[in-house]
C-alpha cells in the first residue's frame, strides 16, 4: 500500500514538474513573443510618443500628470477592452484579414506620414481646431484634449495590436491573448512614462536652475532650452518611423499577396549597398531598406492626399 502510494507521489510531482516546465516554455514564449512585436510597433510607439506630449500644451502644469494618467488609462481600455477581444475573434474565424486590414493600417500610418511632411511645407490650421479654442473654460478644454488623444491612440492602438496579431497568428489562442494583452499593457506604460518624463522635465529644468550649486542650475537651464528641442526631434523620427513602417508593412503584405517586384526590388538594392560599403555594411543596408520603405510610405500617403482632397472638393463646404 505504502509503495502504491509512493509511487503515485513520484508519478505525480513528475506531472508537476512537466507542467511547470510546459508554463515556463510558454511563458518564455510569450515574452519573447511580446518583445518581437513591441520592436515591430516601434514607428507607431515613436509617433504615439511625440504627439501625446502637444495634449498638455496650454493647460496648467498642475493638470498635466493628470490629464497623462487619464489619456494612459483610456488607452488602455482602448488595448485591453475593445482591441484584444476584436483581435481573438479575427485570428480565429477570419486570419484571412489580418494581412488586408494591416496593410489598411499601413496605408493610413503613410496618410499619416505624408501629411505631417505636407504640413511642415505648406503650413495650415489643423482641422477641428477653431480659434476660439482656446478661451474655452479651462475643464472644457481639458476634457476635449482627452477626449482627442483617446481617439488617436484608439488608432495608434489598433494598428499595434494588428501588428502584434500578425507576428501571432499561428499560435494558439492563449498565447495570443497573452501576447496581446502584455504588449498593450508593456507599449501603453513604456509610452506615457516616458511622455510624463518629457512634459515634467522642463519644469524640474527650472526647478534646478533656481537653486543648489552652479552646475546644477547650469544643467537645468540646458534642460529648460533643450525640451522643445527633443519635441521636435521625436516629432521628426516620428515621421520617418510611420513612413518607414507603414511601407514595409504595405512591401511585406504585397508579398504576401503575390506581388514580390517591390519586395525583391528592395532587397537587391539594400544587398548591393551593403556589399559596396566598406564600414558597417549591415547597418547601412537596414538605413538602404528602411529608406526605401520610407520612400514608398511617402507616395503612398501623397497619394491618399490627392485622392481625400480630390473627393473634399465635391462635397459641400460646411
């Protein structure tokens, strides 16, 4: 009896162990999963990340952490609450979208690109922004930022999760839901940390530039001059990161429809880069790659442009 008893121990904890080894594959899984596709969102993490920042602009500072917990917030009820589930249905009864609706994605992230390249030649007011927008009462204004920058992270967010979808379709579906779940929450607090970081750093600027030694008020004053700068700077690489992504995502779901000129256009013209350079040939082959996705984004939202315009002038002026 002992010895049945014994035995049924051993075969169980060896069903323990083996479960435990079956989670850690699969929680490896995940994580390594979850990092693959956060590095793939990247360009719209960028570009989430320099546009977030001008919601604040005008308000009170004392508002402005604030108004960054609601905005991170709602987009994660954005992520975890409407996107995930929409995201499971689709892998499971329609993986056939997944590659149209990303390269739909694709197509508004080079709408995107390509419009703020066109509003930085030719400046204009920004649509839905009146003049009289900013004698609003101040609570009015500060819920119709956040009503906005839920909306444009609803989008942001869409297109991530469709990323992250893509790079998961042939997993199981736990394991996609685990990997959706943990980039919409890992990209969502690695964006609005860093967004508080930059809108708080000018105020903690000037903070040191009134007190302590002179080499801390030196290094506040730097601070105080260089935020605006870093706005720009991130709102740049922003940019170029949703023109690169938004082209390689149309390349690769091109491809993936059979159409592999422009793929295989690419990637000859970035091996003969890479062959031809003396130093850093891999790298300069990823610029030659990603310049020539960019490229391809810039068109592709120019022409979205053309087209949106085109159908503006035969709709009524109101």
């Amino acid at each position: 009896m002992g010895t049945c008893l014994a035995t049924g121990l051993i075969a169980l904890l060896d069903d323990v162990a083996a479960i435990a080894k079956l989670a850690a594959a699969s929680l490896d899984d995940v994580a390594a999963q979850t990092i693959k596709a956060s590095t793939k969102a990247a360009g719209v993490v960028i570009d989430d990340t320099a546009v977030t920042p001008t919601y604040v602009v005008g308000l009170s500072p004392q508002r402005e952490l604030p108004i960054i917990w609601r905005i991170a917030i709602g987009s994660l009820r954005n992520k975890l609450l409407f996107l995930l589930p929409i995201c499971l249905v689709l892998g499971y009864f329609a993986p056939f979208l997944i590659t149209p609706l990303l390269m739909v994605g694709g197509i508004y992230l080079c709408f995107e690109g390509a419009e703020k390249l066109h509003e930085a030649v030719y400046p204009h007011e920004r649509h839905g922004v009146s003049a009289g927008s900013e004698t609003l009462d101040p609570v009015k204004l500060e819920e119709q930022k956040v009503a906005g920058a839920i909306r444009t992270d609803f989008i942001l967010s869409a297109e991530i999760m469709a990323l992250t979808l893509s790079g998961v379709s042939t997993s199981n579906v736990f394991t996609q839901a685990a990997v959706l779940a943990c980039v919409g929450i890992l990209i969502t607090v690695a964006v609005y940390g860093v967004v508080a970081i930059i809108v708080k750093a000018d105020d903690f600027g000037l903070h040191l530039a009134e007190r302590g030694p002179q080499i801390s008020k030196t290094f506040g004053r730097a601070l105080v001059k260089g935020v605006p700068y870093l706005l720009t700077a991130l709102a740049t690489v922003g940019t170029a990161a949703m023109l690169w992504v938004g082209g390689s995502i149309i390349v690769h779901g091109l491809a993936g429809f059979g159409l592999h000129a422009p793929e295989h256009f690419i990637e000859t013209a970035a091996h003969t880069v890479s062959n031809a350079a003396p130093l850093l040939p891999a790298v300069l082959g990823w610029l030659a790659t990603s310049t020539m996705q960019a490229m391809l984004g810039t068109v592709v939202g120019g022409i979205v442009i053309v087209v949106l315009g085109s159908v503006r002038s035969f709709l009524p002026r109101h």
